[in-house]
C-alpha cells in the first residue's frame, strides 16, 4: 500500500520516561508490553488501541514512548500504573512530552556511573552496596529465589 | 501551598529508608511527608516529615484499646470499616485521616460521615496504591469509591488528602503523576493541588479570627 503524504498522517506526540530503580535494563519489548498491558488493563481494548503506542527509544534509564496526539494525557495515566516489568519491580515517570525525538533526547542529562561502595552489615545480614548518585546508595543481597534490595542514603550507612 | 504525601511506609516497613524516601520526594515535588509507624518527626534534606500512627481497629472499642497503646504521632490515621465505625472514628474527633476507605463496605460513607468530617476536621484518604496496584474488579471499585467521596467533597467541603502508600521509593508519586491518576475517577488539576496541601489544613486547622485583646 502507498504511504499516505504528510499532511495526511495522523499527529503524534513523543512522552519521555525515565525508569525507577536506576540500574533496570529492560528492552524496548519487555517495556512496550508492561505499558501496552497497564493501558489495556485501564482503559479497554478499544482505549489502548486509541492511543496507539510504540515505544521508540529506551536505554538503562530513560524511554520514549510514542503516542497520538491528544492522547497524551491517557497515556501517562496508563504509564503511572505500570509496576512490574518482567520479573522486577519498577516504575516509569513521566517526565516531559513533545512534537520530537530529538527534543526529548536532548532533556536527558547524563548518567551518573553506578560505584560499588563494599560490604555493609544490616541486621547480621551482609549487603553489597552501590552507589548510585552522590546521596542515594542501594543494597543488594542475592538471595535463593530473588534478590533483595534495599534503597538507603549515604547517611544512613554512616549511622549504622 | 506544601504538597504532602499523606502516608509512606519507610524501612523496617518497607525497603527504603526515611531518609531516602524523603530525598525521592523532593525530586519529585513533594513538600512534606506522612511516615506511618515512625516516630520520628523532624526534617531531611528540605522535605518534612511527620510522624504517623496507623490503626486497624475493628470496632470502636478496640480503637480505644489501639490508640492507648500506640505512640505519640503527629498525624493519627485509622483503617476504615462499616458505616458504624466509619461514623463513631469520625465524630470522635481523635483521627486526623480515615483511610481505606476503597476497601470499606457499600454505604460505609455516607452525608452524616461528609457532615461529621468537617466539623471535626477530619480527611479522607485517597491512596494511589489501590488505582496503580490492583486490577481489574478492585481497582474499579476503588475507582468508584473514589469518585463517590469526590461527590460528597465537592458537597460539603471537608478535607481529602492523597497518599501514595508507597512502602518502596518506587512507589512514589510526582505530583503531575497524581494528577494523571485522579483524573481517572473526575477529579481537577486544582482539586489535586488543594488535596496535597490538605495535611497543612489539618495540622493548622482554620479558625475564625479572635479578639485578643
């Protein structure tokens, strides 16, 4: 079939995310089928279908998600309830949305490089922490099944 | 106006210490926060943080029992029940937020419980929780729930705080974020705003003004 010109394609508009925690790495798929699930779980088969989403960009970090124009804001609503993608827990927040990719690239500051701190004792429970921003400091303890984390601040480790 | 999440749960309770939960939430637009089952009440990194007593009582009675025992708390928040409860809670005037109130019985709130909770000063809670963490049934009968108190509220002006009931930073909410979801069951950008500000209403509730001398 013959592409339709520009003037006749529908308007589309480009919402930037950012993912929570900070060391997720998901790909595109595994977050296109979280959001697609979250929006068809709030809003219907025929909702979802109206927003018709695709995510177009993701990193470790970030995620551009595209949608139709006056969709925006049904969109975001669907993106707020996601909390799983896979198997981890995690979260996207909707960050800004514009006309362009390149607009939305260009809101995504640098990353700060995760640093591995040592071991921390909590609980007679031995954690390995990573720093993930001049505060902020994870925990993580690898388990059977599962690993789990806790989210602490530098502080906190100079407390215990 | 001071945007307040009305209710987290921090480190034992969850995974995220205090003062991390505090550090996500001045990122995210959030002025003041409401720890439950924490004692400590004070500052981090600009965003206060108040201490929260939550009960679960399943009668009057043992309200009594619980709030006897429970430590001192800026904020003193309650679990929802029957009509009842919800009604003896409220004209008590001992909580400040009634909260669970998705998850309550049909009718547990009615014009008497709207009435009661702005002579007393009381909120209702709006937990995010139930629209991002539930599907399917119980997420439409928060979503229902939800638009009812928003009826009663628009009625008779009493108090609705929003809280994320977060137990992870994960959990929280930016306050565009807030907007997004309570756009869900009809409520407006400034009636968001005003319900954010809410916990500032019951820590300074209005009075008419007196003649000193």
């Amino acid at each position: 079939m013959k592409a339709l010109p520009p003037t006749l394609r529908p308007d589309k508009r480009y919402v930037l995310g950012r993912i929570v925690p900070h060391n997720s790495s998901f790909d595109g798929k595994e977050l296109y089928y979280a959001i697609y699930d979250a929006a068809v779980s709030l809003f219907g088969d025929s909702g979802a279908y109206e927003l018709s989403m695709s995510v177009v960009f993701s990193n470790p970090e970030w995620v551009i998600i595209r949608c139709s124009r006056k969709s925006e804001l049904k969109l975001r609503a669907a993106v707020a309830t996601v909390n799983r993608v896979g198997k981890k827990d995690c979260a996207i927040r909707c960050v800004a949305t514009s006309g362009t990719i390149a607009a939305l690239k260009r809101k995504i500051p640098p990353s700060f490089p995760a640093k591995i701190i040592g071991d921390v004792e909590i609980e007679s429970t031995l954690y390995s922490s990573v720093s993930v921003s001049q505060e902020k400091v994870d925990l993580y303890k690898e388990g059977i099944k599962h690993q789990d984390i806790l989210y602490f601040t530098r502080e906190d480790l100079e407390e215990l | 106006m001071v945007f307040s999440d009305a209710c987290i749960f921090a480190y034992p309770q969850g995974n995220t210490s205090l003062r991390r939960m505090a550090l996500e939430a001045k990122y995210l637009g959030i002025e003041r926060i409401v720890c439950a089952g924490s004692d400590y009440s004070g500052d981090y990194y600009g965003v206060s943080v108040l201490s929260g007593a939550l009960l679960r009582p399943s009668d009057f009675r043992d309200f009594g029992k619980l709030l006897k025992k429970s430590k001192k708390s800026d904020i003193i928040m309650s679990y929802a029940g029957d009509a009842g409860l919800n009604r003896s809670l409220i004209s008590s005037g001992k909580i400040d937020i009634l909260r669970g109130i998705e998850s309550a019985p049909k009718k547990a709130f009615d014009d008497v419980c709207a009435i009661n909770a702005l002579e007393k000063n009381v909120a209702i809670d709006i937990c995010l929780s139930a629209i991002t963490y539930q599907r399917g049934i119980l997420r439409q009968k928060a979503l229902i729930s939800y638009a009812e108190i928003l009826k009663f509220h628009r009625k008779f002006g009493f108090n609705i705080t929003i809280s994320s009931g977060a137990d992870s930073y994960i959990g929280l909410r930016p306050v565009r974020e807030i907007e997004d979801l309570c756009s869900l069951f009809g409520m407006k950008s400034e009636e968001v705003k005003f319900a954010l500000n809410a916990v500032d209403n019951l820590l300074n509730p209005y009075s008419p003004a007196e003649v000193i001398g």
